[in-house]
C-alpha cells in the first residue's frame, strides 16, 4: 500500500475525486482529530468526472444555462432553481477562499479564473424566452449584473467569433454576465489532494478497489461502523477495515456499492449512464478571440448536460476551445468502466422504474440514438451553427466524461431525474454522491449537507469554525442582499475572480 493503512479510521472515502475532496477539506477542518482512508481504484486522483478534459469547467452558477429557468403556463419565469445553483456555487467559492486563506491553495488562479457567461439564443421564441428571463433574474441582486442585448453588434463584440460571417437580419439575442469563471476540477481536486496526504491521520491509497461494504453492528459507544473490503489492484491482496463513516464519492460506480450493501434507501434506484464527445481547438489566435462560456438552448429531449455550448477553457494553464457536448450511449458507468455495468445494475427492485424511464422518455431515446449515429460531418455541421466560420481542421475530438442519471420511483412510477442529490441512510453512518450536473461546481454545497444529515450532534460545538469556513452558514443568500454582496466581494477577491 502507498501509505500505511489505518484499521479503524473514523471515516473511508470511496473514490478521489472533486466531491471526496471538498468533503475531506470541510470535515478536516471541522475537526483536525478525524481519522480519514481514502480508496481510489485508479492509479491517481481525479481521474473521472473531476477531471478537466472530462468535464465542461463552468463554474456552474445559472447564468447562462437555459435548464435552470423554465415558463409557467401563465407564461412567467421560475427561476428558483437557478437561484438554489446560483447560491451553491457561492458556497463553493466561500469554502474555496477559505482553503486560500489556510495555505492548501497556493495559487487560486491554477484552477479558477474570471470568465464570462453568456445564452445565446436565434428564433423569435427563444428570444421572447430569452428576454423574459433576463427582465425576471436581474431584477434579483443575486444576478442584477446580467447584460441582455438583441443588437447583433454589441453581440459581436462580446462573442465575435460567434458573430462572424452570420446571416443578416437574424433574430438572435444574448445576455452576458462578466463574473462567470471557468474552473479545472481536476487541478483542484489534485491541490487537495495533495495537501489530505501530508496531514497525520489521512492515508490515500490509489490502484485500491472498494469490493463490498457491510454492516458490522454497533462499536463503542453504540456508533454504528461498517466493514470496507478493499482490493489492492496490483497485488490482488484483499483486506477489510472498520469505518465509522462512509462517503461514496465514487460517481458511476456508487450505485453498484451501494445496492450491494442492500441499504434500504437504494431500493428501487437505478441509473441511466450518457457519454459525450467534444471538440476543442488549441488555435491560439481562436481561442484568444473567444473568451467566455456561451450555452445554448437544449435539443428536445435532450439532458441538460447536452446543452450546445462554445467555450473557453484553460487547462494546465493553456487556453483551448471546446464545443458540445455531443451526447452519447454507453452501458458503461465510468469512462474506465465495464461493458456489462448498466446491464448488471437491472434488479428486480428497479426494472420497472427503467422500463417507465424507457416510455416516458422516448424524446430522450430518440435523441441519444441520433447523437451516436451522427457522423463526423454533423457534428461539425452543429459548431458551425454557432460559430458559422470555424474551420474543420482547426478542431478534434476529445471523449468526456461519464455521466450516471439517477433512476428512482416518485409517486408510484420511474422517474429519470436530473441533478446531484445526496443520499444519507436513517443510521446517518454512510453518505452517497448520485447524479450529474451541477456536480463538481455545487461540490461544497454537497459537503455541507453531508456534514448537516449526518454529523447533526456536531454541529453546535462546530458553528463557529463553521461559520469561519463559510461566512454565509445560517444565512440564506437568495433572501439577504446586504450578505450575498459582502460574500462576493470577499470571496472574489481571495480568489483573484
């Protein structure tokens, strides 16, 4: 093992990516005494979904992403889901200011950088969707910095490679908000890492598969624990330990775990595993003409996270562009997955869920076939949509990460649902991460539940290291103007955004 494995530590990650890592930071630094074992199956963190070539990098804060507000049938704008992802992601930039502050970041800009997001919408019903939205968020101070504009001029100039050799006369507009950031996961998850490692009562074990987790009763003190079977994947030596908390931040592969630990809460889930494609240019000229995420409006059926989008990126300290995604079918849960994972998964607990999920979804079903019968051509054909003058030798093809839709029965029928949700079981001594976007960018607002569902007895005695680690803890930032803009300005500063 690369480092000495504890027998009995008070807490086991399983996986090591961007949501164990938020998660270690926080509890750590809630109590430095903790005793914590992380299990990794691959050879180095962030290897998944946090990776930065695995992911789009925005700073998921509901600027610009359409899915997040939706028309009442009186024709209005909900927008109180972007309000929740919008403050989340403030709790991500407080708990990340503040581990600036305690030395684990060295360097904030080696991962987040100021970036500006913008829709981008054509069709005199997207844009009557568009303006509506944009006259309903900035009237809230949570998003009063949103520009809108339907002049294709002012257009180009915030989007000029968008804007270039575009039809005349075409019915488009746009709304821009200039503190959106483009954020590598996988570096942060790395500086993380990296710092988990050198603290006394932290071991991180890579290339050490977590095989099956079973109830051992009640320790000392009548705390449930749990017994973690472990596979070192080079060796093949198989050996168990004794957690008195278990954190599934493992991605695809946490649904598996947790149905074979027979945990009562995981009955009737299942997942519904979707690939992508992108493509990105390393054209320096390009990419230093094109500086913001611009999304788009979704295909019908399409998830969310297949929203078109055109975007600057900045990985390993080097700009690039990316378009996509394009959406795909895979059976695989993980990028480094198995063929038979979805297969595997059906149970006669939650084969009726996937079958509704199947029938009310054909829009979906539809989508995703198309998307993976798609040729080289039209997926060109779709960049060239948004940006009409792109040149095909100028991109290539990356593979993104995969993503695991959760599955679960809602009033008697399967329902596929979109989003991360935490799932905690009764005892409060394991905690689950399901789900896709917004994912890595809501990272701390994870962490923060876990913390809440199931150390709730702690909390008194942490409040105050809480409230230090975020300054908005007990506080609603949606409600409390004065507070939301204080935040900001704190934490943008720190952060160099």
């Amino acid at each position: 093992m690369s480092q000495t494995c504890q027998e009995r530590p008070d807490i086991v990650l399983i996986g090591a990516g961007v949501m164990s890592a938020s998660f270690a930071a926080l509890i750590r630094s809630l109590d430095p005494s903790l005793t914590i074992s992380v299990f990794e199956a691959l050879d180095s963190c962030a290897k998944e979904s946090s990776e930065a070539w695995n992911n789009a990098g925005t700073g998921h804060a509901a600027y610009c992403e359409l899915n997040y507000t939706t028309r009442r049938p009186d024709g209005s704008i909900d927008m109180a889901k972007a309000l929740d992802v919008n403050t989340e992601f403030d709790l991500s930039r407080q708990l990340w200011a503040h581990l600036v502050e305690k030395g684990w970041i060295t360097d904030p800009s080696s991962f987040i950088r100021r970036c500006p997001h913008m829709s981008f919408v054509r069709g005199e019903e997207n844009v009557a969707f568009l303006r509506a939205r944009y006259e309903t968020m900035v009237r809230h101070h949570c998003f009063d910095t949103m520009a809108y504009s339907e002049d294709a001029a002012q257009i180009a100039e915030w989007a000029p490679l968008m804007m270039a050799r575009r039809r005349p006369g075409e019915t488009l507009a746009a709304t821009r908000v200039e503190q959106g950031t483009d954020v590598d996961f996988g570096t942060l998850t790395r500086t993380l890492f990296n710092n988990l490692r050198n603290e006394p009562g932290i071991d991180v074990h890579y290339r050490h598969k977590v095989t099956a987790l079973d109830r051992e009763g009640r320790g000392t003190g009548g705390n449930p624990r749990w017994r973690v079977s472990v596979q070192n994947t080079e060796t093949g030596e198989t050996r168990t330990v004794s957690a008195g908390f278990v954190f599934v931040g493992a991605g695809g592969a946490a649904l598996e775990l947790l149905k074979g630990a027979d945990l009562p809460e995981a009955h009737g889930y299942a997942g519904f595993p979707v690939s992508g494609l992108f493509l990105h240019a390393d054209n320096l000229d390009l990419c230093q003409r094109h500086t913001a995420k611009v999304y788009g409006k979704a295909a019908v059926g399409s998830p969310p996270m297949s929203v078109p989008h055109l975007d600057t990126r900045i990985i390993g300290g080097r700009p690039y562009l990316l378009f996509g995604p394009y959406a795909g079918f895979t059976t695989k849960f993980l990028k480094s997955g198995r063929w038979t994972d979805l297969p595997r998964s059906i149970t006669t607990d939650n084969a009726r869920a996937m079958f509704d999920v199947m029938v009310d979804n054909r829009d979906l079903v539809r989508y995703l076939i198309g998307q993976v019968l798609q040729k080289p051509s039209s997926r060109f054909a779709a960049l060239q949509d948004f940006y009409p003058s792109a040149r095909q030798h100028d991109w290539r093809v990356a593979v993104a990460g995969q993503r695991v839709q959760i599955i679960k029965r809602e009033n008697g029928r399967g329902t596929l649902k979109f989003g991360t949700e935490v799932l905690s079981t009764q005892d409060h001594s394991l905690a689950a991460v399901l789900g896709a976007s917004p994912g890595a960018s809501i990272a701390a607002s994870v962490a923060l539940k876990v913390v809440q569902q199931n150390f709730a007895s702690r909390l008194p005695e942490w409040r105050t290291r809480l409230e230090a680690i975020i300054p908005s803890y007990g506080l609603d930032l949606r409600k409390d103007e004065s507070a939301c803009r204080r935040i900001r300005e704190q934490t943008g500063r720190v952060l160099g955004i």
